[in-house]
C-alpha cells in the first residue's frame, strides 16, 4: 500500500525514462519506455506521418527502416500529442482527451500492483510486480503482421485463441495461421479465399505443445536482428544486413520461393520474368530499392509519377501493356458500352489502377498483382493508369508564372511611378491579399459572364460559373448579406481562406466593394450531393463510394470542429453544401459563413425553410447550439446517403411518417437491409451497413449529449469502436404520436 502511495506520487513528478511503467504513471505523446538492452523501444509511432499506433521497434534500426511490431488491432490515435499509455488495476489503457480508446481486458485475475514491461526481447507484458512469472497479458499474444524471436503462432490455451499474423493492404488482406494437421504446416489466406499450404523449416521454430504452437526461433549465437514478416502472398524470414555496400533487410527464407508458383511473389505491380525474377512494369519502380536488391520484391513497385486523385480534374493517362498472359488477380466487371466509357470510369474513380476492354470492361482497384510476361500469344492487353507529366510541367508553367508575375509587377510598378510623374491613374490588376486573390466587381463580372451560368442557390447567396485567369474554371458566390463592414470582412475572408484541408471546398479570392461581397471558390466538377443522391438520372453511387463520401464529410467535420484555429461550427450541413470533384471525393461548402455574415448569418440560414430538416432541436427551440449541432446535420444527410431518400420528406414507410424514424425503428428490429437505397439493390456490406444506420442514428439523439463526436463518428465507421443500439430518438417519437408540430417536415 505505502508502495503504491509512493509510486503514484512519483509518477506524477517524473518522465518515464525506463522499460517499467509504474501504476499511476503514463507515457504520452512522443516519450517511449526502452528495454534494459536498449534494443526496443514503445511508443506511438505513425508508419506514413499520419496516424500514430501503439507498437514497438529496433530503436537503433528506427530511423532508415522503422520496423514497427504494431499490437495486434491496430488502435488508430488521431490527437498524438494528448494520447497517453497508462496501466491501472492491471490493466493497460490508451486514452486520447479523457477517452479510452483500449484497453488491454486481461483474461486472468487483475493485479493491483501490477506493472508493464517492456522486455529485452521486445515483448510488452503485464505483470506482477514482485513475482515476475505472473503475466496476465502480452503483446506475443497480439500480433499483428510480424513475429520477433521467441514469439509464438498457433492456439495458446491460456487466453483461449488462435494467434495469427493478418495484414491488411486495401482492398486485400492475408491471414497466416498454424495448420494443426501437419508438422511445422501453416496455411496461408488471402482474401479468405486463397488458399496456401507452406511448411516451416525445421530450423527456424519450435513445434510445442503437440503441434497446437509453434515458436520463432532465436537466431542464437550469430546475433542476427532477425523477424518474421507477413506481407500479401508472402512471409519471410528477414534478416538485418549491414556491410559497406548495402543495408537492409534481407530474405533469410520465404515462402513462396519464386514468382513461377506464387501469384504474389513480384508484389503490386511487379511483373514475373521467364527468368522467375521480378522487374517493374513501364512507369513504375521498385518501392523498396534495397529489399529488391537483396532478392525480396514482395514490396512491389510505386508510380514514378504519383497519380492524383486529390486534383480537382484527373490529368491522369493510360499507357498499354500488351505483354501480359492472363488477367491481373482480382479483375472487377463494370458495366460500359465501349472503350472509352471503360476508361471514363476507371479515371472518375480514385482507386481505379488499371482497366481492360475486351469482352466486357474489367477494372482493378488500388494495385494489380500477379502480373506474367506472357512467352506466347495469346497476350492480355490491359490500360495501366499513370500520373500525368503534365504536373511536372504544371511545376515548371507555375515557376514561370511566379516569375513572370514578379516580373510583371516591377515593370508595372516602374510604369506606374512614371505614369505618377506624368499625374496620370492606372488601375493595378488582380493582385494578392494574405492566401486569397482579390479582385475587382468588374473582372468577376466579366469572368462569369455577366453572372450568366448559375450554379445553384445557396443559403447565402447564387454561385456563378466563371473562368478566369484565361483557363481556371471557378465557382463565384454573390452574397447576399452584406454583414461585415469592407475592413472587418476582409480580416474575416483572410481567416477563411486559411481553413483548407482535402474534404473542405478551398476558398481562393474575393471581390469586396462598396455593396458588394463575392467569394472565388474552387469549382467541383461533379455538383453538389443531393444531384447525386436523389436524381433519378444520375448514375448510382456504390455502396463503397457512399462510405468513402460519408467518411470524408466526417473528416472535414472534424477538421473544422477540433484542428482548424478558430474552432468552426458549419451549421448548414446538407447535402447541396456537399460538393464532389472530379473523382467524387466529397468537399463541404459554405463553412465560416458566421464570421464572414456576423448577425446576418441566423438570418439567411432560418429564412431558407429547406434548411430546417437539418437542424437539430436545440437549434429550432433557440437554445444556443455546440458542434453537436452539425453532428445532428450529419446524421439526417447520412440517413440520405443510406437510403437515396430525403430525410425531410414527409412520407409513409409502415406506420412512420419520416425515413429517420422508420430507420431508427428498424436499426432496433436488427433490420437495416430495407434502408438501403433500393437502387444498390443490395449490394453493400451488411455490417457497414448495420455500423452507418447505428452511427446515423445516435447523430440524430435529441439531447446533445448523447451524439458522438465528429471524431468519434469516425471511429465508429471505420469499425475502430462498437456501436451500440441506439435508441429512438424521442422528438421523432413524438411527431408519430402526432404530439408535435410539423417543424421537421417543411420542405421547399
Ligand atoms: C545503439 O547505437 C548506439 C550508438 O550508435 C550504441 O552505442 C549502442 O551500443 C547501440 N545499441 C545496441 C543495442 O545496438
Ligand atoms: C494537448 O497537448 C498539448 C501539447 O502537449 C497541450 O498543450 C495541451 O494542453 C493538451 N491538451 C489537453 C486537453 O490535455
Ligand atoms: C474482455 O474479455 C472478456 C472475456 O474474454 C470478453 O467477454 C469481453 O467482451 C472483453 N471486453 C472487451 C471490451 O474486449
Ligand atoms: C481470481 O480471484 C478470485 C478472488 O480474488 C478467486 O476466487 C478466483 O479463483 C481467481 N481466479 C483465478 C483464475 O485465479
Ligand atoms: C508466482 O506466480 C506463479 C504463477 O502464478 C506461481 O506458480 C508461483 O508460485 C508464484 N511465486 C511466488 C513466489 O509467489
Ligand atoms: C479478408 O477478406 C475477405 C474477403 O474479402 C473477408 O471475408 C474477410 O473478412 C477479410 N478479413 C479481414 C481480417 O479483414
Ligand atoms: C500432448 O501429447 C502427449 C503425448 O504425445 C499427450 O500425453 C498429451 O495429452 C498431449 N497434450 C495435449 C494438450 O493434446
Ligand atoms: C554485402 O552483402 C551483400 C549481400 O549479402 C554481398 O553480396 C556483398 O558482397 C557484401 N559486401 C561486402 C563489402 O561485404
Ligand atoms: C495468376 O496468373 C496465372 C497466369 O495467368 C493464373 O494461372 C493463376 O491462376 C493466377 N493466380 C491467381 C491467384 O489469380
């Protein structure tokens, strides 16, 4: 007890700084716990710069080849700098911002005094603080697609599962696992389906507990760094080599053994030679340029030139690879008449990577595998997608404009000193204020054509269809409010122009003068959402697509509700406000109207009637609202993108008068199959399906408290969290019941 009292008064004073975490204490953001041999360390690490996970690594190894041993279900932590690691009553727990995230649910008695170590041969293990043997949990036991050295697969009684390595490389996964009829056997799965059978040498593991566990063996006196790696179609033996030609990870042993018997040898986009060695088809090259060297090409080759599906219009092109023999693994069949319109889809999808036309339109999502130089005909021909040179040539036209500009502006101002000499006046061009263009009523008028091709109507005002700068097509929005005085509403505009990220519509000029307030917004190709969703011409949007539109409206969300500077509640969360660019990455609109329309914005938002089936409760009784407020938005427009329906119209489905109360009603029944759009005709995910009703449904709770986060709908979609049956939201129960008034179903 004294101990304990000692302990945790000590952890709120000193940094870990050693391979123990004490009851009390914590790690946090970017401190690590290091094994007694110095060899591993624990942290949050992030593997692409995005998103950090707990795991572990080499941490002398860590700065060329951060080779990370993640736990098992990958715990994604969005707020890095507020995450901590922290064990009470014997369990581990990760909590971001006051909420847990995970926690470590040992299956064995809890300890108090339990501690967590990290250990030399870089296993995590939750332990008793005095009697050292006493585990109630360990990170061997949670792999996720690496084994250390003395790290086990197989069935370990004590916790009662099955140990196995899993990746998952989208849209593929791969599961190895131990196959308990066979001496040292495994079995190896992709994409739960296709089946390998391998063997493990007798020298690398040892077979325990009759074959039911199988243990990675130490390398012993030779001191290798050495582990177990599983990647798509292949796991290895890697060892680290470091000699004064070549560093890097070397293959010591792997299975599959040659590209002429594995689909997968030559990883994505690797082609498989007569000579059974791998090369990069035309535009590519190997990803990782040292494992290639040393013989290891699973890792598979990248784009020389990115391919952008963040650009407003794909410049991307096609080149023919026509030395191919049979198809690439897993072609998708897509209907399209012609070539061409094979190609149109194929570009108009972000994850598109390939298409082939013959017989019938073929595409290939994300990367193509088991690709075969062909020695005899008959030859494949398929269209491989390239990033577009033009981009480099963007670069360059930029540099010359840039300069060109510069230029320009001096002359300019050299004529303009000696007009001043001469006292004549000289209008100066666009010019540039903070991150936006201003410009003069005069230009955007001429630039949209006299305000002649509208867009549409928005609560705030009428958006023009204009072109400037000679090639640039952009979206000009008149307001209609004039708020802000000029001075107040330019130093607003500054900070809106500031608020960009990939899901928010980027704001690029303005126009103010006089009476007049003009925003220059990037165009978006593909309209707004609800053209998408409710017409009956446009063509269908996949479930995928739905979910990847659902969670990119959340990503913006989250940006302007907790990582933008001024902290920003949309308020006008529909689908009009949802705009797609080319590739149909969604994109919020009209954020930061509150501060460019200051008391004018309640105003125009309240006077749209359209508006109101999106606003929450708290907002129509006039209480004042929170981020809660565009959570409950999200989950009417969410609703929307489920079932193609307006949520707001006032239609019988069974005894229900609105498509959210029915939804909510049978998300209860465990019956989420009939919301969905009748057009999919079924084809989606059960359990996504299942997640985004749930999710929907607790955004539309009537007591603010009740709706998640915006962060915390993320995590819910991505499948991070559970998500409990929400209940009924009553609000709507009472418009069943004919209690309330009609407020919800005015519709435009
Ligand atoms: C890690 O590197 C440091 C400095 O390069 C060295 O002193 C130390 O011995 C190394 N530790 C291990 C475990 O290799
Ligand atoms: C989050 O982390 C930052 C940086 O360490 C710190 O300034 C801030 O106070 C933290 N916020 C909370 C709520 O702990
Ligand atoms: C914790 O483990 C118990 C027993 O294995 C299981 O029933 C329970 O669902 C687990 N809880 C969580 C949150 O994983
Ligand atoms: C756990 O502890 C309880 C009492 O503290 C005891 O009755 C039970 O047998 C213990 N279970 C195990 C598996 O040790
Ligand atoms: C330590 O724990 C192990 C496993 O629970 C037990 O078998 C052993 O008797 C304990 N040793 C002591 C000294 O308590
Ligand atoms: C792997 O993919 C298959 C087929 O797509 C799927 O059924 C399975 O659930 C996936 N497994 C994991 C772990 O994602
Ligand atoms: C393991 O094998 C031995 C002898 O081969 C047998 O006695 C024992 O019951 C087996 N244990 C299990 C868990 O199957
Ligand atoms: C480095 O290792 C590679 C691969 O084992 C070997 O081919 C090469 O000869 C080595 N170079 C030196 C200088 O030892
Ligand atoms: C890989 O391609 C070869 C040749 O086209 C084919 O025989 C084999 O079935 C393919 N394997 C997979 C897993 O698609």
């Amino acid at each position: 007890m004294i101990l304990n009292v000692i302990i945790l008064f000590m952890g709120s004073h000193t940094a870990v700084a050693s391979d123990t975490l004490f009851p009390g204490q914590s790690i946090s953001g970017s401190e690590t716990l290091v094994s007694e041999n110095g060899i591993f360390e624990l942290g949050f690490f992030s593997p692409s710069g995005m998103k950090h996970y707990l795991g572990i690594r080499y941490k002398n190894l860590s700065r060329n080849n951060p080779i990370t041993f993640w736990l098992g279900n990958k715990i994604p932590i969005t707020n890095f700098p507020n995450v901590t690691l922290y064990i009470g009553a014997g369990e581990l727990y990760i909590e971001e911002l006051g909420s847990v995230l995970w926690t470590s649910n040992s299956t064995r008695n809890e300890s108090v005094t339990a501690v967590a170590v990290i250990l030399n041969n870089g296993n995590f293990v939750v332990r008793d603080q005095l009697n050292t043997s006493m585990v109630t949990w360990q990170s061997f036991d949670h792999p996720a697609d690496k084994l250390l050295p003395g790290a086990w697969l197989g069935w370990d009684m004590v916790i009662g599962s099955n140990i196995l390595l899993t990746l998952s490389k989208p849209p593929y996964n791969c599961t190895l696992m131990i196959d308990q009829t066979r001496k040292r056997g495994f079995i190896m799965l992709i994409d739960g389906h296709d089946k390998y059978l391998g063997t493990f040498p007798d020298w690398m593991v040892t077979y325990e507990e009759n074959g039911s566990l199988v243990r990675l063996n130490d390398p012993g006196i030779t001191n290798d760094i050495e582990f177990m790696k599983l990647q798509l179609g292949q796991v290895s033996l890697l060892k680290w080599l470091d000699n004064a030609t070549i560093s890097g990870w070397q293959p010591v042993w792997s299975y599959p053994s040659s590209c002429k018997v594995s689909a997968f040898y030559c990883g994505a986009f690797g082609i498989c030679t007569s000579t059974g060695t791998c090369k990069c088809i035309d535009g590519f090259s190997p990803a990782e340029p040292n494992e290639w060297e040393l013989g290891h090409f699973v890792s598979g080759c990248s784009r020389i030139i990115p391919s952008n599906c963040q650009s407003a219009v794909s410049t991307d092109s096609f080149v023919l690879v026509d030395n191919l023999q049979g198809l690439p693994y897993n072609p998708q069949g897509v209907m399209a008449a012609t070539s061409e319109e094979c190609r149109a889809i194929c570009l108009s999808q972000c994850y598109c990577a390939a298409y082939s036309y013959h017989s019938g339109c073929k595409i290939w999502y994300s990367m193509l595998l088991n690709l075969t130089l062909a020695d005899n005909p008959p030859y494949t021909e398929i269209y491989m997608r390239i990033g577009s040179p033009n981009k480099n040539r963007m670069h360059t036209l930029v540099f010359i404009l840039i300069f060109g500009s510069i230029a320009v502006i001096l002359i300019m101002l050299m004529m303009l000193l000696i007009y001043k000499k001469r006292s004549s006046c000289v209008a100066i061009q666009a010019k540039m204020e903070g991150f936006l263009a201003v410009y003069s009523y005069a230009q955007l008028k001429k630039a949209t054509r006299n305000f002649s091709d509208r867009l549409g109507e928005g609560s705030f005002g009428s958006v023009f269809k204009g072109t400037i700068a000679g090639s640039t097509i952009v979206a000009v929005k008149k307001l209609k409010g004039l708020g802000h005085t000029e001075k107040q509403f330019r130093t607003e505009v500054q900070t809106v122009g500031m608020i960009q990220h990939t899901n928010l519509v980027r704001l690029l000029g303005f126009c103010a003068g006089g009476t007049r307030r003009l925003l220059v917004y990037e165009y978006m190709p593909n309209g707004s959402l609800d053209s998408h969703l409710f017409s009956e011409t446009s063509r269908v949007l996949s479930w995928n697509l739905r979910l990847q539109i659902v969670i990119g409206i959340a990503r913006g969300l989250v940006y302007l509700h907790e990582e933008c500077r001024d902290s920003i509640i949309h308020c006008d969360i529909k689908p009009e406000n949802i705009l797609l660019n080319a590739e149909l990455c969604p994109k919020i609109a009209d954020f930061g109207m509150a501060k460019l329309l200051g008391r004018e914005f309640n105003a125009a938002l309240t006077t749209i009637r359209g508006t109101i089936g999106y606003l929450a409760p708290e907002w129509i009784s006039g209480q004042p609202i929170t981020h809660k407020a565009d959570v409950y938005s999200f989950g009417v427009v969410l609703f929307e993108i489920i079932s193609g329906r307006r949520s707001t119209k006032k239609i019988r489905y069974g005894n229900h008068r609105y498509f959210p109360l029915y939804a909510a009603a049978k998300v209860n029944e465990g019956d989420v199959l009939c919301l969905l759009d009748d057009r999919l005709e079924g084809n989606a995910s059960l359990k996504e399906l299942d997640v985004a009703c749930r999710v929907a449904c607790w955004c539309i709770q009537d007591d603010e408290i009740h709706r998640p986060s915006m962060r915390q709908v993320i995590h819910m979609l991505e499948g991070v969290v559970d998500v409990e049956l929400p209940p009924i939201p009553v609000s709507f129960l009472n418009l069943m019941d004919g209690y309330d008034s009609d407020i919800y179903s005015i519709e435009v």
